[in-house]
C-alpha cells in the first residue's frame, strides 16, 4: 500500500473501506456543484428581482466556465503543477501586495484589484497556490520534530498576514483551517495540534479572564513537555509563544481589528443589542430562514429575499434565501450535497496515488468544509459574521472559478488512482 493511502487508515478518521467499483462516484464530484450553482442562480436572481441589476446570470455563466475549467484540469497529471507552484506562489504574494496600493475598497475593506472592468480577489487564488505550496513541502517529510514546522510556517505566514491585514478575518481563519488539517493529515501528533489551536482560548482569556492565565499557559507547557522529544526547551517555547499570545490579542483588538469586525464578533452573542446597525444581519436572516417552515415559500417567492431586507444576501447570507424559499427540506437537501461531496473528496485523498495529490485533495477539501460549516452558522446565528463565502453558492467569481479548480485537481487525482488500480 503506498504512503498516502495510508494517512486516514493510521487516524481512523473515518470508516470508509476501499472499493473496486469507486468509479462510479465520479459524476456527483462534478454534478453536485454544477447543481449548487444552478440553485443559487435561481436565488440570486430572486433576491435581486426588485434591483436594477442581477448577477444571476453572471454566476451561471461563471459556474458554466468553471465546469469547462474543472473538466480541462480533470486530464492533466497534478505532478505537471509542481514546475509552477513557486512562481504562483510568489505571484499571489505579489497580488496581496499589490492590493495596498492600488486595491478596490467595497465595505470597508480592500480586497480587489481591477483589470479594466474585471474584478478579482487574489485572497482566494492566495488559497489555492498556499495549498500546493504546503502540499508540495509535506509530502517530503512528515512532522515529528518542532524543526519540521518551519517550512510549512513560513509558506502560510505570508498569505495570512497580507490577507488579515486588509482585514479579511474570515479568509485568514481558513488558512489557519486548511494549514492544522494538511498538518494532522501528515500525522502530526494530535498534541501539537492542540497547542495551536488552545491560542484561541488564550486569546479569549486575555480580555475578561486572565487570571485564568496563570494556569492555563503553564497547562500548555505541561502538554508541550509531554508531547515534544526536547522537552525542557519545547516547554519554554510553548509558554512564550501562548504569553504572546496573551499580549498581543489585546493590541490586535485596539488597533489592528476595524470597528465593524468588532461588532460582528460581540453582537452575535446578543444581536437585539443593536437590531437596526450591527445586528440587523444576523436578526433578519434568522428571521427569513424561520419563516421559511418546512417547505418554504418556493422559488422567487420568497418575502425578504424579494425586498431584500437582508444586506448581502446573494453573498455572504444566500442560505438564508434556501431556508426562506426551499425550506427545511430544501436546507437539508442542500446540506446533504455538501456532506456527499466532502465524503467522496475525503474519499478521494484516502486512495490518491502520491502523497502530494493526497495532501493537495485534503488541502482543498479542509477549506470547503470550513467554509460550508462557519457559513451556515453565521446564517442561522449560531456563529459571528465573518465574511466567510459558501462555495459554489454565495456570488463571488473569484472564488467559484478557484472552487472548481479544485474539484478539477480532485478528478485528476481520482483518475489517476483508477487507473493505478488498473494496472
């Protein structure tokens, strides 16, 4: 059994046996999002019906010319991609740099840059190229001493702090995302792990409960000794790392974080506290996926979509419109494509061919799961609004077009495990 096929079996990540006739799980990887698009479509064009302009059909057509990109990518080799990951690596960094001087503002942010009267969003072309980047370091070693970290740090620190600062909170939390996944694929102990992401609770603590601090940072020690074969030194580091943690958050908060992104992060937590300012997003779409019921009211029917009284539906809200217009059932079904195709992907990294193309497919799958997951949590309140798209759904061609990348490297790799088992 070759290397890569062997990340899920050694975690026991999921139970999922390996089968001769997988091919016939081919057609949903391409045929569930050409479905998400085509639903969204019809929502958008609902929820801009009243507008002057509809981008629902240039969502469809964007869909239509990602489908032809994924299908294209699905017959080229991944290995081929290797030659240009560092100069695509670079020339996204390039993009993100670029966006401070002759960026597109929209909302308080600037996030855009403009080639005459296109538009793009090199934050989400920052994801794909950060994804092969890391895939290409960790298929050569795995991680088993603190040393190893350091390329893999290195490749994702650039990307996210030009993206954090634009500020772009919700991209840069998939990075970190997509960065902890790709590291647990390559069996980084699960301690490490923990390490990391107990920063966010350090971070939480600083403000109203750093008293708790005099425990908890000695706690991460304590699990760093534990876990790390230099163990007195790996202590010491861990302990600084998690103080400046506790130092800088404070700042961040102050300084760093813009006024509405701190009003998204406090009034989720209570959104009647300002119902017509911060919190009118998360009230309203509450609002409209509740009165959806269990049916919905159906398609371009659907009150507050049609008057748009929730801001930035056809984006950053459009599961709000599913729950208004399709209902209960029609959420679920939608959910249900996005579970079927998160497994066939998980699937598909599980049987790839090398350890590049495992790591590349887990990459890209980490990001949709977390994207799909953080959206339909911010859309029914259970989470802070973030910014986070819902792929293949929310309008944004930047990252359609880079979503179906994806699914056309995940073919790629799916074909060629095929055709290894073949042989």
């Amino acid at each position: 059994m070759f290397k890569s096929a062997s990340f899920l079996n050694k975690r026991k990540f999921i139970i999922l046996q390996r089968n001769e006739d997988t091919h016939i799980f081919a057609a949903p990887i391409l045929v569930i999002p050409v479905i998400l698009v085509l639903i969204s479509s019809l929502l958008i064009f609902s929820i801009q019906k009243q507008s002057t302009y509809n981008d629902s059909f240039k969502h469809l057509v964007s869909g239509l010319i990602g489908y032809f990109v994924a299908i294209t990518i699905s017959y080229i080799p991944l290995e081929k991609f290797k030659k240009f990951i560092i100069p695509l690596y670079f020339l996204s960094l390039l993009s993100l740099v670029l966006i401070y001087f002759i960026g597109i503002t929209n909302y308080g942010a600037q996030r855009w840059l403009g080639l005459g009267s296109f538009t793009f969003q090199p934050s989400e072309i920052a994801k794909l190229t950060t994804v092969l980047s890391l895939a290409a370091v960790l298929e050569k070693k795995s991680i088993c001493h603190v040393r190893d970290l350091l390329n893999p740090l290195i490749i994702v620190l650039f990307p996210w702090l030009l993206i954090f600062l634009q500020p772009d909170l919700g991209t840069s939390l998939v990075l970190i995302f997509c960065f902890l996944f790709m590291l647990y694929w390559v069996q980084m102990p699960i301690e490490w792990i923990l390490i990391f992401t107990c920063c966010i609770f350090t971070a939480l603590f600083s403000f109203n409960y750093s008293y708790i601090l005099i425990f908890w940072i000695p706690l991460m020690g304590f699990l760093a000794f534990k876990s790390f074969h230099a163990k007195i030194i790996s202590s010491f580091l861990v302990v600084i790392f998690h103080g400046f943690i506790a130092q800088i958050t404070p700042f961040l908060w102050e300084f760093v974080l813009k006024g509405y992104q701190k009003d998204r992060l406090i009034l989720f937590l209570n959104p009647d506290r300002d119902p017509l300012g911060g919190g009118y997003h998360l009230l309203q779409s509450k609002i409209g996926i509740g009165s959806g019921g269990l049916f919905g009211t159906g398609l371009l029917q659907g009150k507050l979509t049609n008057l748009q009284f929730i801001p930035e539906q056809h984006t950053d809200f459009i599961f709000s419109a599913v729950g208004e217009e399709m209902g209960f059932v029609g959420s679920i079904f939608v959910v249900s494509l996005f579970l079927i195709l998160i497994i066939l992907l998980l699937r598909i990294a599980k049987n790839a061919r090398t350890d590049f193309e495992s790591l590349l497919v887990i990459g890209m799958t980490s990001i949709l799961l977390f994207q799909i997951i953080i959206n339909i949590y911010m859309t029914i309140g259970l989470g802070p609004v973030t910014g986070i798209p819902l792929p293949f759904m929310s309008y944004g061609r930047t990252s359609l077009l880079v979503n179906f990348i994806f699914i056309g490297m995940a073919l790629s790799t799916f074909k060629r495990s095929i055709s290894l088992r073949k042989k």
